[in-house]
C-alpha cells in the first residue's frame, strides 16, 4: 500500500479531536485503504487492538450489523469501561439510521469515530442533524499525478521514470488506485471502472435518491460526459432531450445533475465575473470525478483532449483544497479561478499553443488582471514553455507536480 500523505496527514492531525471524521469521496477511490492506514496508526502509537473497532459494512462479515440498533449492541459490547475506543466504519451508509449509532457513540462512551461513505448528500444531510458542528469532512479523490508516480515506481521498483510519458499513461488510465496496482490493457481498465461506474450510479445514485427512469440519468450522464469542459445549463440539457424528441421537464435534470454531484460523479464548477465580482448563476461548468469515467462509457477520444486537461487541472485544484470557478472578463474565458484564503492562482488549459491566435486567446485574459496572485497557461508543448509578461507557461505534467502554485 502507498501512503497517501495529503490524506493521512489531515487524519492524523485529527485524531483523538472531539469531532467525528467522515471521510467521503467516489468509490473506489480509496477510503477504504486510508481508514486501515488509520488504524494501523492508532496500532504504532500503542492503541490496544482491543480498543479499536474496525467494520466494512460492504462485506457480508457485517451483514448483521446493517442496523443501528444492532451495531450500537455490538460496539457497545467491546468498550472497555473508562477506556477511550475508536471506531472505525466504512461505508457507513450500508447501515439504516446509521446517524443515531454514531451520534450515540459520542454521547455514551469515550469515543473517537471515523465514518466513510460515498453519497456527500446521504452524510451531509443526516449528520447536520445529528451532529451539528461535531464533524470534519474530509474529500478523497482519485489518484493524482504524483501519487500515480508514486504507484508507478513501487510497481516497477525503479526511479527512472519519464515524467511527460508517463503523464500520457496518467491520461488514459485515469486515477483509480486499483487500475496502477497491476498491469492492465486500456480495454480491461475501462471495463474494471465501467464496473465502478455501474455502482455508484446504481447504489449512490439511483438507490439513494429513488431514481425511477435509470435510462434517462444515463443519458445525461452521457451528455455531460460529451461536453466536458464547456459551458452549459440544465434547460441546454432539456432542450437537447427535445430536440431527440424526448420532452423532460428541467426540475428532473436539475434533480439528476444534483444527484449525480452528490455520489462524486461529476462536479459542478460556477462562473465568477472577475470585473463584476460576483458568482454567475448560469452556464456552469461541469467535470467528472476521474476522467476514466468518461472514458469507460464514451470511449477514449481524441477531440474531448482539450476538456479532459481541464478535468484534471480542476480535480489537482480541488485536492490541493481551492474553491474553483470559471472565470469571465469581458467576454473572455479564465479556465479557472481557485482561491484558498490568502492564495489565489489562475490557470489557463490548452491542449498544444502552436500559432499566434492561440497565444492570444490563452495569454491575453490573464494579461488583464493586474493583480499580483499566480498566473499560468498549461498545455502539453514540450519544447516551447516560455513565459510571457509575468505569465507562466508550463506542461501540464510541471504543473501537476510543483509543491506550491
């Protein structure tokens, strides 16, 4: 197992805080592995096994144990009087009322608790319920770029590594932690994450908001997935259905996109007018939480390159823990807007800039703002990286991997 620093640091720092630690993200993405990491931790810093409660709820070990009541008794069975206990509960979301357990658990003994799950809705919604201002979030993702490195030098047990070759590799596979654990074909990892794909649009999607029309979710799925990168509304979606002769009412792809966003599917990025200074309420941005996603149902295709960079561009922001939106100057495009108080950076994404309109069109948005936060253009040029007025341009590989923006 690699260690997942950025993660395991945040929970390390959290442990034995009177808050409950949920960590959330898409499945597959590896919560599981951070939560025995955890508790392997708590082992090493001399915690008696005795005191530690592990459950995978999506093992059938724990069927029994899918009820509040139940688990509450079984918990309740292994504290020890007087002696802090950490329970650990992944996937919790498998278990009815799950929320009264955990609740219990703070009230009634001296209790550390972490909880992972895969429906940010499901979480949120339950624990602003029960516990209000006792929890922490904390979002896992996919892989990055340099935890892909990581996978790929203990796979390979070699250093040598071609940064820009590799981020091609990176590219097509995706980050699903189990796809660099192995050697995988492109055809079988797409297959391996259309599986993953199939879950969590079945179990955290359909399931958890009683989607009945399972074949219309998926075409929206599919429209998004096809305009990864541009700008576009719900009632854009609706119209494109009656235009195939398919009347949907805009609520229903509102509540569609929502639930998608919910189980980590896609993300939803809003536009901020940079002169106005203020968030735009249409024609937002939409991305998918791993671009192998996108891939497993579309295929592999050339001409989304340009909004698959964007994709992964957004997804480092996120996991580096910036807000991102699109930005507008007059009516120019900024790729991206993340801010992280006092931080701020822009960033621009192109595929290759070989002609003169395209410097243009990617320098000279950020030209115009005159402050004096970071400002790049990343593109997949290896040769050509020049700066330009202040303007940094890097391949998108460099950028990935620099320890601060």
């Amino acid at each position: 197992m690699i260690c997942r620093d950025r993660y395991m640091n945040l929970l390390f720092d959290l442990i034995d805080k009177p808050f409950v630690k949920v960590i959330n993200g898409l499945r597959r993405s590896g919560k599981s592995v951070i939560l025995k990491m955890l508790r392997d931790e708590l082992l090493k810093r001399g915690v008696p096994r005795e005191n530690i409660t592990y459950l995978n709820f999506e093992s059938f070990e724990n069927i029994e144990l899918v009820d509040a009541q139940k688990l509450y008794a079984y918990v309740q069975r292994k504290v020890i009087h007087k002696q802090r206990h950490y329970i650990l509960l992944d996937e919790v979301q498998e278990v009815r009322s799950w929320e009264k357990a955990v609740n219990s658990f703070l009230v009634d003994f001296e209790a550390d608790v972490y909880i992972t799950g895969s429906n940010s809705r499901l979480l949120s919604s339950e624990l602003s319920t029960y516990l209000t201002g006792r929890y922490v979030e904390i979002h896992v993702q996919t892989l990055s770029f340099s935890e892909y490195l990581l996978f790929k030098k203990a796979w390979t047990h070699t250093d040598a590594i071609d940064t820009y070759k590799e981020f091609d590799q990176f590219l097509r596979l995706g980050g699903f932690p189990v796809l660099h654990t192995s050697e995988y074909s492109q055809e079988l990892a797409y297959k391996v994450v259309y599986d993953i794909y199939s879950s969590a649009i079945l179990r955290d999607t359909v399931q958890r908001h009683n989607i009945r029309d399972v074949e219309l979710l998926e075409r929206v799925v599919k429209y998004v997935f096809d305009n990864v990168g541009n700008t576009f509304s719900a009632k854009n979606v609706a119209d494109y259905f009656k235009s195939q002769f398919r009347k949907v009412d805009i609520n229903t792809v509102y509540n569609y996109l929502n639930a998608l966003e919910h189980a980590f599917i896609i993300y939803r990025i809003s536009r901020y007018d940079v002169k106005g200074k203020e968030v735009l309420k249409t024609n937002e941005k939409y991305f998918t939480g791993d671009p192998a996603l996108l891939y497993s149902v579309m295929g592999f295709q050339q001409r989304m390159i340009s909004g698959i960079l964007e994709n992964v561009v957004l997804l480092e922001l996120i996991r580096r823990g910036y807000r991102v939106f699109v930005g507008k100057i007059g009516d120019k495009e900024i790729d991206f807007i993340a801010e992280k108080s006092p931080d701020k950076v822009y960033v621009q994404v192109a595929w290759k800039i070989t002609e003169q309109s395209v410097i243009d069109r990617e320098f000279s948005p950020l030209l115009q703002i005159r402050d004096n936060y970071p400002k790049y253009v990343v593109s997949m040029d290896e040769t050509w990286q020049t700066s330009l007025e202040g303007v940094h341009h890097k391949h998108i590989a460099d950028f990935l991997l620099l320890h601060d923006f």
